[in-house]
C-alpha cells in the first residue's frame, strides 16, 4: 500500500509564505509526477504545479511567480514553496503522486488526504 501524508499548511496573513510537504511511503519503485492540486467548495480540483521526474514544471497561472515546486526522490517527498499568498489561494491542498509499486506494474494516482491553507488578515 502506498500512503501520502501532506503537511504545512494552516493561517497565514496575506503576502505571507508557506512550505507545503508531501510524503509518500509504502512499496513505491519509482514516481513519475508529483503534483499539488487544491479545491474550494463548490468547484472542482484545479492543478497548481507539477513536476516530472526529468524535472520539468508547470504551474496554473494564477500561482506562476510566487510558487515554487520541487521533489526530493531520495525521500519520495514533494514541496510547494507558496509566496506573496493571496486570500483567494484559500483551499485545501491535495498532493499527487503517478507511482509504479513494481517493475511490472502499470503507473497509478495516489492522493493525500489534503490539508488546509487560509490566507486571510
């Protein structure tokens, strides 16, 4: 089984900053994405950065310039620098990982939980 388990998040003033970190454990034999999506009620889960083994980025528009992604496969972990934060960044977080278990087997998505951020004065 494999397990993601986010944290960092919680209150912040706006213009504030926050480290997001996502952790995978289990039977992992290689992870080809990681990736942060978030949601607010009422609408659907909007990716806001992901990153691919080879290192190549993408982020959501609205965040571009003040979040910065990034992996550390030695720990199967995930981070999200988020800067300059805005009220409407407000949402709960989700971390995504497309990981292999085994040699044999077929790439899956695994999600986190989620956790909260909130970004208001």
């Amino acid at each position: 089984q494999v397990q993601l388990v986010e944290s960092g998040g919680g209150l912040v003033q706006p213009g504030g900053s926050l480290r997001l970190s996502c952790a995978a454990s289990g039977s992992i034999f290689s992870i080809n994405v990681m990736g942060w999506y978030r949601q607010t009620p009422g609408t659907q889960r909007e990716l806001v950065a992901r990153i691919i083994s080879g290192g190549t980025t993408n982020y959501a528009d609205s965040v571009k310039g003040r979040f910065t992604i990034s992996r550390d496969n030695a720990k199967n972990t995930v981070y999200l620098q988020m800067n300059s934060l805005k009220p409407e960044d407000t949402a709960v977080y989700y971390c995504t990982m497309r990981l292999k278990t085994n040699y044999y087997r077929r790439e899956n998505d695994y999600w986190g939980q989620g956790i909260q951020v909130t970004v208001s004065s």
